[in-house]
C-alpha cells in the first residue's frame, strides 16, 4: 500500500501503517473518552482521557494480533510473509505468494478471526474479575469495550465474500469441493462485492435516519469491500506452475563471480552483461561454490576502494533458500522462495559447482507456456 509509515520488524516482518490507521485510533479513543466511558463509570475527565489512550492502545495491539496471527502460521506453513499493513479497516497481511492447498488457505484465513475471538473471551474474563468498583470501574469498562471490539472484529472477518478473511475460508472451501481454485476465487468475489453493496445500502439508509456516525462507517467499509472484492473478480487467474524440474527452465551459463577478482573488476563485467539478476554465485579457483553476491553488496562499496576490495570479502554465505538442484520440482522451490521479480534469484548447482539461475522471469516464461 503506498505511503504507508513503517513502524519496524516484527520477527524478520516489516510491519507499516497507513496514515488512514490514525483515523480509526483517534476516533476509536475519542469515543471511549467522550461517550462510552462516561455512559458506563462515574469519573473525572483525565482519568476517561488516560483510560482511553490505553485501551486505544490495547485495540491497536488486538488488530495487530490479528495479522500477527496471519504471518506466523504462514510461516510455518512455508509460506513467506511479505509486510504487515494497518489501515483504517484492521490490516492486511501481503503473502510472497498464494497458499498452494486449501488446508493451508483455510489455516491461515481462519487464525485471524479465531485470535480475536479469544481475546475477546480473555478481556470478558479480566473484567469480570476486576468488578465495577476498582478505580472507579474505569478498567472493567475499557475491557467490556475491548471484549465487543474483538468479537465484532470476529464476526465481521467472517462474513463470507472476498477479501474478507470469511471469504478466504468460503474460497478454500470451494477451491477443495471443486478442485478450481480460479473458479472459487470469482466466486467469493462476487459474492463480496454483493456483500459490500449491501453495506453501502445499509450506512445509506442510517444517513437518511441521521445516524450519521455508523452510517458513514458503514459506506467506507462497504465501498472499501466492494472496490477490492471487484478488484480480484477482475483480476486474471493467475498461470499455474508446471511440473517441471528447475533444470527445464533455470537459465544456463550464469554469471559467476570469481572470489579473487576485485569488486571493480567484476562490476565492469556486470556492465558489459547488462546487469541480468540481483544475485551472483561466487566460485573459488577450484571452481567450487562459496557463497554469493549482490549488487547492493558490489556498488556498497566507495567507489575509492573498489580496486582493492575482493569479491570474497563481502561474499554472503549460501543461503539454503536460494539454492536448488537441476532435478528439484520446481513447484518445491516456488513454495520456499517467493522469487520476487528483479529481486530474488535462486542459484541452481550440481555436483561441479552452480550451473544454472532461476529467477521470477525464467518461472513466469514457463508458467504463461503451460497455461
């Protein structure tokens, strides 16, 4: 999402914000300091303020649990997450690529929800221990608050239509009753732009009533689920990935970086190659693998020290995840390595030492031929 704010790494994940999230933080403590806090407890006004910023606080932590979720069964599953987003309707999740099974689809859909649900039990739990008397039952109203924020969170991440994590558990479904993913994604689409429609009808209708606040709510969020639900309706199926060995389709004859070289000479080499990936194995004398280099590695070097800095003295270690055989599936490679294009580029070896690259364009070239 452009112009999102990072807000650091969360387990190697990048984790951004959308200026649209201060929004919902702002009005989210605005109305528990203004309204609801002080329809429920007796206080004064810094203590509804003060109470408002923490639980304002806990909800942010509730939405970010949420993604977290997402992410860290990902992960798990094999899948790597791209980024962490939050926005003015929760967040999103950016996978490296698909889930490749409808177990996994559902798995990694369903946790969202499932950790919302459960927080809100947790906060129900906390605030009936607390009772309404402690500090003037300021904490019992903020966890009463955060008890239907979380199940609302819930309820309204399973409605079924796209892109909602409902219409991700409905998709996986049909995607394994029919064994058409492409099919039960236009499905769910539809069904979410029906269902972002109705919202938009719905918030319509409070603003006539002047409801103004929920009615406007309402519009956003349904015109925000109806544009993204259109939006994957319309998108192209995306091409599968044949069942191929990466030798079938890597790029031959790679350039391979000599250690001994100095980092000058190797980047006038690159210069005359046109620069073809990010990612270069390096070979020792013998020829054997020792590791690789990238460009950001080659032109991080000053220009001044480029004669006399070596290839091996900024070569990174092979990097598992980046490596493959000749006779590995390569659907195998696609689900541990997102291969992102003009980014990533898996180095293919043998016996003898790297023989081949496979990079996002060389998969691409394959998959637009099998389809």
């Amino acid at each position: 999402m452009n112009g999102t704010i990072p807000l650091g790494r969360f387990a190697g994940v990048p984790v951004r914000a959308h200026p649209s999230a201060l929004i919902m933080v702002v009005g989210f403590t605005v109305m528990l300091a203004v309204d609801t806090l002080p329809s429920l407890t007796v206080a004064s006004t810094p203590a509804y303020w003060l109470t408002a910023g923490i639980f304002g606080v806990l909800f942010v932590g509730s939405l970010l649990a949420h993604e977290f979720a997402h992410a860290a069964l990902a992960r798990r599953l094999g899948i790597p997450v791209e980024s962490v987003t939050l926005w003015m309707f929760g967040g999103a999740t950016a996978l490296g690529y698909d889930p490749p099974t409808p177990g996994k689809a559902a798995g990694i859909a369903g946790i969202g929800p499932a950790v919302n649900g459960g927080l809100g039990v947790v906060s129900y739990v906390l605030a009936a221990g607390l009772g309404p008397d402690w500090l003037s039952g300021l904490p019992t109203a903020g966890l009463l608050v955060l008890t239907v924020f979380n199940l609302l969170l819930a309820v309204l991440n399973l409605l079924p239509g796209a892109p909602l994590d409902g219409g991700r558990l409905l998709q996986a479904w049909l995607w394994h009753r029919s064994g058409d993913r492409a099919r039960a994604t236009a499905t769910t689409a539809v069904i979410g732009q029906g269902l972002g429609g109705g919202l938009i009808g719905f918030g319509t209708v409070l603003l006539v009533n002047q409801n103004i606040l929920d009615g406007f709510w309402l519009l956003m969020l349904g015109s925000f689920i109806l544009a993204a639900a259109s939006a994957e309706r319309a998108a192209p199926p995306r091409a599968r990935v044949p069942d191929v060995p990466v030798g079938q389709v890597m790029t031959v004859n790679p350039i391979i970086a000599p250690a001994w070289w100095t980092v000058e000479e190797f980047i006038g080499h690159l210069i005359n190659h046109g620069f073809p990936y990010r990612l270069f194995p390096v070979r020792d004398e013998q020829g054997a693998p020792v590791g690789m280099v990238t460009r950001g590695d080659l032109f991080g070097i000053e220009p001044s020290l480029r004669r006399t800095v070596h290839v091996r003295d900024i070569t990174h270690p092979l990097d598992s995840r980046f490596l493959a055989r000749p006779d590995e599936p390569l659907a195998a490679v696609i689900r541990r390595t997102p291969l992102r294009p003009a980014q990533d580029t898996v180095i293919v070896i043998d016996d003898r030492g790297p023989i081949g690259v496979l990079t996002a364009t060389d998969v691409r070239r394959t998959s637009t031929t099998a389809a």
